[in-house]
C-alpha cells in the first residue's frame, strides 16, 4: 500500500502521460515525456516514478501487418520446379474464420497464378474445435504425390495454426486440417528504459530487462482495455534524495510477446504516474 512507501513525507503528483499529450516517441504505442517542459512544468527534483494506471483502446488485430505474408515451397507440380518458392500475403485485419479462409485463398490463388489449384474452406469437423480445411488439386503430379510445405517463423503460418518447428504438409488430393489462432495476443507488455534502468535496446531480442508490468487482454476487440496496477507491479524508481541524480524524461513503450510495439491502427494508450518529488 502507499503508506509502506519509504518516501510518504515527499510531495507527490499525478502525471498522465499517453499519445493523446503528443508524446508520441517511435510509434503509435511507444510515448516520452520530458518532466522538465513547459507544459509539465515540474520545478522539483523527481527521485521515484511509479505507474498507478495504464490502458489504451484494444484495436490490435488479430493479424497484424508483421503476419500478413509467408513462403511455401512446391514440389511435384506440373507448373512448378521441384523446389519452387512461392510467397502468399493478406490483408491486415480483425478476422473471423470465415474472411481469414477467404482472404488465404485469394492469397494462394495469387501466388499460384490462379484458381483452382488449392482449395481452401471453412471445416466443422464431429467433435473438433472449427477448422480450416487446404486441399491441392490439378496440376500437380499424377498419382496424388503433389504437395506444399509451410513452415513457421514470425509469419502468417503462426496465425493458421502451424506450430513452431513443424512442417505443415498440404498432399494432392487430401485436405489437410488447422485450427487457426485468430484469439490475438493475450497480453500487452509495458517497458520502459528509464523506470528499470535497462542499458539494453528492447526490439530485436528475444528477452529483455526492461518489462515493467503486463496487461492480460479481457475485453473484445474495439473495447478500452485497462488495468490498475497492484503495488507489486508498481516499479518505482528512487533516486536517494541526497544525490544530485534525478530523473529528467520517462518512457513508456506498449509492446507484444515479441518486444514489437503492438499494433494499433487507430486509438489511444494513456498512463498515469506518480512522480515523487524532492525539492532541490
């Protein structure tokens, strides 16, 4: 609770920050504030920051642009070398089962160069979670030994349900079942440079020290999703009040599981943070 807080006695305030104040630093979920300008207009030292609040509008589609495309290779085709690499890509967008199997067959027939070749459905398989069913037809080699492979990395494939480290293998004539993952992401990642002290850059790396809480994901897409922070997600940064150090900016980034800002098309992210104040 506040009154454990070692630094009760400081003056304290309430500081919003979100894209809304355009602090907007490197995208549209990514915002820094300079404590020291005008419009903030703190005159104290800042020896502790900590988050009380945080939320923004959930339109993170359930395919983002970074899973729009993939690269399956063709083998046993009458139009294709063994070999061949062909690349499929979709729109960006908030998709049900149904316009997600559309907009994959428009995707394949495209890369194939036409109709006709994969055929691709929506499948209610007896006592199975709703699928989508791929199947290859002509032109593909007599006999049925036609087939594509898809395989996973940060693409589409995760979003049609390939697991990691799997090949998924479309055959002739033979349909071929996935349950795609349209759910989205579970949980947005708040991280910050400053509040953690983190030397190290936060996109590109598979771990990272610079997470500073979580937001599970409980509203449907298009609701404001937020969250208030329990005091053991509050990180708070104290600086000893003896020191000459203070903290000049903070930064708030709202990132995926992949350390990727989230996207978000359109909306807001907001925070609200308790500076504690010393005076010089």
């Amino acid at each position: 609770m506040a009154h454990d807080h070692p630094f009760l006695n400081l003056d304290q305030r309430l500081l919003v920050l979100g894209t809304r104040h355009d602090q907007i630093l490197s995208g549209p979920a990514d915002v820094e504030c300079n404590l020291r300008n005008a419009a903030t207009n703190i005159k104290s030292k800042v020896v502790g920051i900590s988050i009380e609040t945080a939320g923004f509008n959930h339109f993170m589609r359930n395919v983002p642009p970074k899973l729009t495309k993939l690269t399956f290779t063709v083998y046993n085709s009458d139009l294709f070398p063994d070999g061949t690499e062909l690349k499929v890509e979709i729109p960006p967008n908030q998709y049900d089962i149904v316009s997600f199997a559309a907009a994959l067959q428009t995707g394949f027939d495209t890369a194939f160069g036409g109709a006709g070749v994969i055929t691709i459905t929506v499948s209610n398989p007896p006592g199975l979670p709703q699928s989508i069913s791929y199947q290859l037809n002509a032109p593909f080699a007599a006999g049925g030994f036609g087939y594509i492979l898809i395989t996973r990395s940060k693409n589409l494939a995760r979003v049609m349900g390939v697991n990691r480290n799997e090949l998924f293998v479309v055959i002739q004539a033979t349909a071929a079942l996935k349950m795609p993952l349209l759910s989205g992401e579970s949980c947005v990642y708040i991280h910050s440079k400053t509040l953690t002290g983190s030397r190290s850059s936060i996109g590109g790396h598979e771990v990272s020290d610079s997470v500073i809480a979580t937001i599970p994901i409980t509203v449907p897409y298009g609701f404001v999703q937020s969250v208030q922070l329990a005091d053991a997600q509050r990180p708070t940064v104290v600086y000893g009040m003896q020191t000459p150090s203070q903290i000049e900016n903070v930064d708030l980034s709202f990132r995926d599981a992949d350390l990727d800002i989230i996207d978000m098309p359109q909306g807001e992210i907001y925070a609200t943070v308790r500076l504690w104040l010393h005076a010089f």
